[in-house]
C-alpha cells in the first residue's frame, strides 16, 4: 500500500485513461475497462487468503476496437485473457 497522494498509475507503469461516469481513470492498456457503481462488498473472511467480493452495476463498458473480430464479436484469441 502507498501513502495518499501516491500515484500508483506511475508505480505500476500504467497510463491513466478518463471515465465518463465515474471518478477514478481507468487503465489505457487494458483491453477492457469497465466504469461501476458499487451496489455491495462481501467480505469472506479476516485470515490469510480472504478477500472481498464485489457486487457491481456495469454501468459503461469501454473495449479497444482490435479485440473485435469480423462478425462485431470479442475474438477471445485476440484477447488472450485469463479470468
């Protein structure tokens, strides 16, 4: 974690891209970047290993036009993502 004020855009060597519906940037080397509203956060536990899940509302959704394929599709070859 970093202090406040800390821009962990520069951190992790990412370009900070502007949202239309949100405050956060998101990030301009994603492939897929989705702007939210956070409707709940479900924390699964307090040891080792838990996590929190997020239940959100897509509220816009911004992909780089090169992940399409012909037809208008995402081409999960181009996309090459996991998860």
């Amino acid at each position: 974690e970093y202090d406040k004020g800390i821009n962990e855009f520069i951190k992790a060597g990412f370009t900070e891209a502007p949202t239309a519906l949100v405050k956060p940037p998101r990030v301009a080397e994603s492939p897929v970047a989705f702007e939210c509203k956070v409707l709940q956060i479900i924390e699964t536990g307090t040891e080792g290993g838990a996590a929190n899940l997020v239940i959100c509302e897509i509220l816009l959704a911004h992909i780089n036009e090169d992940m399409f394929d012909e037809k208008g599709k995402i081409d999960q070859q181009k996309i090459d993502l996991v998860g």
